[in-house]
C-alpha cells in the first residue's frame, strides 16, 4: 500500500499522555471521517498508544518524531505502520528501509529535499511549514523538485489546510490543532471529533 492509501489527506498528530485514552481517541477521529493519525514518541505511553490503535480494524496508526534507529524498531514492535521524523536522518532511514516500512522524513531547505530525493525519498514532511513560507514555498519548491510531494506540517490549521490541500504536490496535511495535547489530556473528544470533522468538510470541498 502507497503512503497516500494508507494515510489519506489528513494526519492529526497526537501527543498523549495516557493510553487509557487511546480507544475514545480513535473513535472521535473516525466519527470525525480521518481513520489515521501520527502518535508522535514524545511520551512514555506512546508506544502502549500505538499498539492499542493498531489493534483496530481500518485505522491506521504512525509513530511520529522518529529521531533514531531505535525509534524505528520500538515504533514497528509496537504496531506502527509508518514513521515520520521531523528531519532527514540517514540512519533513521536506513532502518526504516530495513523494516520495509513507509517513512516520511522532514525537510526545510531545498538542500535537503535534493538529499531526500537523492536517497530515492520522495514523500516528505515540509516543517515547520508556516512558519518557513506555508503554501507559496511549495508554489516554489514544486519546480525544481517535481517528482517530489509534501505533507505539510506545523502551523497547518482550518485558516490554511485547503489552500495546502489545492497544491498537486501535497499528498496530505499534518496538524496537531486537530488533536490538542491539552484536549486529549481532558477528555474532550467532543470537541476533537468536531475539529476532525470541520477539515473534512474543507478537504472535501476541494474534491
């Protein structure tokens, strides 16, 4: 399966301190219409988090803030089905590639999307994306690197996501506005499935 498949256009990214919330987590996601996201391995639970999702029939988990290769063997233990780095690491690809598992690494820079591509990458995490220039960047980099497509990340929010999602070369957004650490902390899922919901309906005005 391509990484477009299995991730759809929209990634949220979940920072989570409690597996306990992992489950109600996944159902807001999937009643919101994203059956995906991207557990970064910020915290102690992460790893029991992804097991838990990826014990769940249609959803996708990732392992995200992958900063070595042993992030990558605990993060496939663990269940992950991709990995997302916020930076180009070579030795974080190299086990990655030896694990036969999708990798989105980060760039910011031209210099390092030509050593992405170089490395025969061509699904990259641009971040921080607002931040460095947001769409009118991509407008540039397209260029150059046309055999390369971006999941835009940081900054990504309902203010921009479509005018991200309207580009050919991005294959899917990344925000944690969706899944807040402080949201989940509370137990406000609510309030996480109508954010999901709320860039569903701006993806699926640009279809």
């Amino acid at each position: 399966m391509s990484i477009e498949a299995a991730l759809g256009e929209i990634v949220p990214i979940v920072v989570i301190d409690d597996a306990a919330h992992a489950d109600p987590l996944a159902d807001a996601l999937a009643a919101g219409g994203v059956r995906c996201a991207e557990v970064t391995l910020r915290t102690p639970a992460a790893i029991d988090v992804i097991r838990a999702l990826a014990r769940r029939d249609g959803f996708t988990v990732g392992a995200g803030t992958v900063l070595s290769a042993d992030d990558v063997v605990r993060a496939v233990d663990g269940g992950a089905q991709f990995l997302v780095s916020p930076g180009l690491d070579t030795s974080v690809l190299g086990a990655a590639l030896a694990e036969s598992i999708p990798y989105v690494p980060g760039v910011a820079t031209a210099t390092e999307i030509q050593r992405a591509s170089r490395a025969g990458v061509a699904r990259l995490k641009l971040f921080p994306a607002q931040q460095l220039g947001g769409p009118a960047l991509i407008d540039a980099l397209a260029g150059p690197f046309a055999g390369v497509s971006f999941m835009p990340s940081g900054g990504v929010n309902p203010s921009n996501a479509a005018e991200y999602l309207s580009k050919s070369s991005v294959f899917a957004i990344s925000s944690s506005w969706i899944t807040p650490r402080a949201l989940i902390a509370d137990g406000d899922f609510d309030e996480i499935r109508r954010r999901c919901a709320e860039i569903v309906m701006l993806s699926r005005r640009l279809g």
